[in-house]
C-alpha cells in the first residue's frame, strides 16, 4: 500500500471527520493541563535547572547498565485469580500480582514507591476453558476501566470469535490509580520527565511479567494490541519481548517527547520550559530509552499491523506514519474518524480479524508444508 493511499482522502474532509477534529482539539485543551500537572523535580540539588536534570536523565537512562535494568526480563509471577462470571466456553477472571518493578533511578525510588496502589498490577482475562491464542489489550491514557475497555477492544466480540482477550492495566491507571490524585493517568505520562521514565520500565516489567504467566498457563500464541499511549506502549513491548506472534499499535503514539511539545505549545508550561533552556531535542534525548522509534521490533513484518485515523488530532496521523515507516511499510488500515470519535472503528476492527485469521492461515499453510 502506497503511502499517498494511506494518508490521503481524494474526496476530503467530511463533516463527520471535522466533527471528530474539532473535539480533539477541545480535549487537548484539557490534556495540555493534565500533562503539566504532577510535575514536580526529583530531590537532586535545587540550584539545578531543568535543562540539567534532562542532561542528568540522559546519561543515566542512556547507560548501558540502566538499559539492561529496563528491559531484563522478569521472573514468573504469582498471580491471584478472580472468577467473575461464566461465558459459552469459558470465563471472565480478574487478575492481580504484585509488581516485580524497582524504580532504577534512586533519587525519585522513595515518592515513586509511596504510590500504593500503584504497586498491584491488574488484567481482565476472558478466557476459554482450553487456552486460545490470545490477544493482550492496552488502554490509552486515562483509560483502565475495565468495563469501558472491554467495549473500547470489543473484547467479547474476539472471544466469540475464538481468541482468549486479556486487558492489562498500565501504571497509575484504573485500580492502580494512586488514592491521592483525582483521575486515572494523573501522574503518567506528564512532563516529570523522570517518573515518565520510571513508569513505561514498570510497564514493560509487569506486561512481560504477565506473558511469562500467560505462556505457562499453555497459550498457544500471544500478541498484543494497543490504542494510543497503549499503542506507543504495544511497539516497545514488540522490540523487547521476543516470541509475540503479532503487534498492533492503534491510533499510537510513537513520540513521546514531540507529543509533550507541540500540545504545549502556547501554554505557560513551555514558555516556562523554553525559558529555562528546555528543547524537544533534549526531552526527545531524556526519552529515547523508551521512544519505539529508537528500537527495532523483534515481531516478523508481516506480523505487524497499524490502525491509524485521519482526523486524529491527539496522536496525529504523522505519528502512525513514522512507526509505519520504521517499521518497514506493514500493513495498515486507515479510518476516517478522530481519536475520539473513531467513525469507522468498526471497519478497522473488522480489518484487525480479517488480519488475524490471515496469520492464522499461514500458519497452518507452513505447517502444512512442512510436514509433507
């Protein structure tokens, strides 16, 4: 599929597809709020500035001792199941495990540990009574409800259509939401930059930690999917987690650091930034440890599968085509609607299962093959 095809609409934007742009932009408004919120320095010495500290971040989480920290895998947790109701060949279960995540950089370790519920990782699995190839769901910011992600993933939907779907909450999300902050994603990602970091290693150590289980419960196959900062999310875990049969970055964010600055521009938070000497340079340097951009997916191309919207004007349609290109020109659905009002949605889930079945296919050909 040609680039020009995926990024363009000939017949231009319809009202709907304005629709959906125009609340964008007004939850931007609210999100640039949000992101400056929480941003508090770490207990370093104060006549330190901000450019310092990302210079600080930099070296540390660019050093290869860190990195290992970051992505070393995880032991097998000791998960904790809860039964919530039968399902035609199956169930719905509630999972829970203490995080195996040690904050790495020491200075922050005390206030990111003080976040108590942060501590308690938690998934919904729909799962049937014999293990299925499963799919591992990642909300977006401001998400982990379980009841609003098992419609956002049309979880039942690929139940019946044969697959085992868990939704895994991310850090400060959800259940994991810290008593003392008023919504879900409050403290993660903002612009304190350090606990943005600490946070997606914490991510990658609880999703893998859940893998590991997932694989020794007897999945026969495990990929991932992700909308938005679960999309940014679902491509990292896809360049460090080897054996997932299939990455789906949805609407992703796959910059970070450009996303934190061009939602702030215009707000007294960059000016601030600028003034004291703050570039996206440096907050794309301080970030890289994470940016998908920055790693190479251990997935198999034609395993890789990008949903992006036009109208998406939180994570725009730039961000989908940068992974798209770094990731070697996958396949790729693009829909008409926004990040928000996702008209079209429910052809690109459509798309995800045609997909899937179509790996599913494959396979079998190969295995076919390779037997005779």
């Amino acid at each position: 599929m040609s680039l020009a095809k995926t990024t363009s609409d000939e017949s231009g934007p319809s009202l709907l597809t304005r629709v959906g742009s125009a609340v964008d932009r007004a939850t931007l408004r609210l999100l640039s709020r949000a992101f400056a919120g929480g941003d508090g320095a770490p207990p370093l010495a104060p006549t330190r500035g901000p450019a310092e500290l990302l210079e600080i971040g930099r070296r540390f989480y660019s050093s290869p001792e860190t990195r290992q920290r970051y992505f070393a895998a995880p032991g097998l947790p000791a998960i904790r199941e809860a039964a919530r109701e039968r399902l035609p060949g199956g169930a719905v279960v509630d999972l829970s495990f203490q995080s195996p995540f040690r904050p790495l950089f020491s200075p922050v370790a005390d206030e990111y540990e003080g976040y108590i519920e942060n501590r308690v990782v938690h998934a919904r699995y729909l799962r049937h009574d014999r293990p299925a190839r499963t799919l591992l769901c990642i909300h977006g910011w401001g998400g982990g409800s379980f009841w609003l992600e098992e419609r956002a993933f049309a979880a039942r939907w690929f139940y019946r259509s044969g697959f085992d779907v868990v939704l895994a909450v991310l850090p400060f999300h959800g259940l994991r939401t810290p008593a003392q902050v008023r919504f879900s994603g409050a403290l993660f990602p903002t612009v304190n930059v350090f606990r943005t970091n600490e946070a997606f290693a914490q991510s990658l150590v609880d999703l893998r930690a859940l893998v590991a289980w997932l694989r020794a419960r007897g999945a026969p196959e495990i990929g991932v999917a992700g909308m938005s900062l679960g999309g940014y999310t679902a491509a990292l875990l896809a360049s460090c987690e080897p054996g997932l049969g299939f990455a789906i970055p949805m609407i992703p964010a796959v910059s970070m650091a450009d996303l934190l600055w061009i939602h702030g521009e215009g707000t007294p938070s960059r000016r601030r930034a600028e003034r004291d000497g703050v570039t996206v340079e440096a907050l794309r340097a301080m970030f890289a440890v994470h940016t998908p951009l920055e790693h190479t997916p251990l997935v198999a191309r034609e395993r890789r599968f990008i949903v992006a919207g036009r109208a998406d004007r939180i994570t725009p349609p730039a961000q989908a085509t940068m992974l798209w290109e770094h990731w070697e020109r996958p396949a790729i659905h693009w829909f008409s609607g926004s990040h928000l009002l996702q008209f079209g949605r429910g052809d690109a889930l459509r798309a995800i299962r045609r997909f899937l079945e179509g790996l599913t296919h494959t396979s079998r050909k190969n295995a076919s093959s390779s037997a005779e």
